[in-house]
C-alpha cells in the first residue's frame, strides 16, 4: 500500500513538473508595428432597447452621430488622427443596450438606468487587420448623485444619453491609445 501510494505521488509530481515546465511565452512571435497615427474608416453603431419608451430619447442615428463627433474629436485632441493614406486605418463597431428602470418588474418606467455597451476595434492596412480589441459587457458608472437620481427614476432626458455615449467613447479612444 504504502508503495503504490509513493509510486502514484511521484506521478503525480512528475505531471505537475511536466506541466509546469511546458509553458512558455509567445517569445519568437513579432509584434507588428503601428503607426503612430490613424485613419478612421468606418464607426457602425447598433442600438437596443428593452422596450419602446413613451419618452422620446436619442435614435440610433443621433447617438451614432454623437459617438461619432466625440471619439474624432477626442483623436485629434490625443493627435492620433490623420488622413494621410500610409497611416493605418482604424474600424471601430459600438454596440449600446438602452435599459430603463424597473425593467422586467411589473413597476417599469421609462427612466433611464445605467446602459450597457460594447465596442469592437478592428486596425488593419490596405491587405490585412493587424490588431483587434473587443470589450463587451461594459457599464457606465455614475456618481452618487446619478446613483441617486436612478433610484428616484428621474433620468428622464436626452442629456443623460450624452453623458453615456461621451463615456463610451472615452473608453473606446482610451483602448486606442494602448495599441
């Protein structure tokens, strides 16, 4: 008994080594250099909602044009924009979910609540992508003061919704940056 335990241990101990030593980084890969600029190409944004409002919020084309202005505005502030064609070229997709207070209780509103997003940015030249950086699952998070105003169900404007999208689009430019 005692020699089938020894032997089963040193396997098991031989595993662990095993594996322990079989990992190793990405070492002969290269990383491909970006310019130090960017093209934008193309912003598709795509809007959700729980359910239709009575309230008549942002459409699908205003907060596209929202995100728009702000994530260009937010490059050039960084100089990470450019037109010139050598530059590489910087796809970003944004996914935003409009949730409402109360939603999927029988004492819904049509206050806004904290939305989720997502966004996807695709870096590529003339032939191929380069790079890819997605994030999904994203929360916007207020202050107390918002906090406050959630639980009251008093987000009931469109100003809100550019608070959120400016949000998204600090995120979006901030990942940017770190390629």
């Amino acid at each position: 008994m005692k020699k089938l335990f020894m032997h089963l241990s040193l396997v098991v101990l031989t595993i662990f080594l095993l594996a322990g030593c079989s990992g190793s980084k990405n070492q002969g890969a290269q990383k491909i250099k970006l310019s130090k600029q960017f093209r934008l190409n193309d912003i598709t944004f795509n809007l959700q909602q729980t359910r239709v409002s009575k309230i008549v919020y942002h459409t699908e084309e205003e907060m596209k044009k929202l995100l728009s202005d702000k994530i260009t505005e937010l490059l050039k502030e960084k100089n990470l924009l450019s037109d010139d064609e050598s530059m590489n070229v910087v796809k970003i997709h944004a996914d935003y979910m409009r949730t409402y207070v109360g939603d999927g209780s029988p004492a819904s509103t049509d206050s806004l609540r904290y939305p989720e997003f997502g966004y996807k940015i695709e870096v590529s030249n003339d032939s191929s992508i380069l790079r890819n950086v997605e994030k999904n699952g994203l929360s916007f998070q207020g202050g107390m003061v918002m906090n406050l105003q959630i639980i009251g169900a008093t987000l009931r404007s469109k100003e809100h919704e550019v608070k959120f999208i400016n949000s998204l689009a600090n995120g979006i430019v901030k990942s940017i940056e770190k390629l």
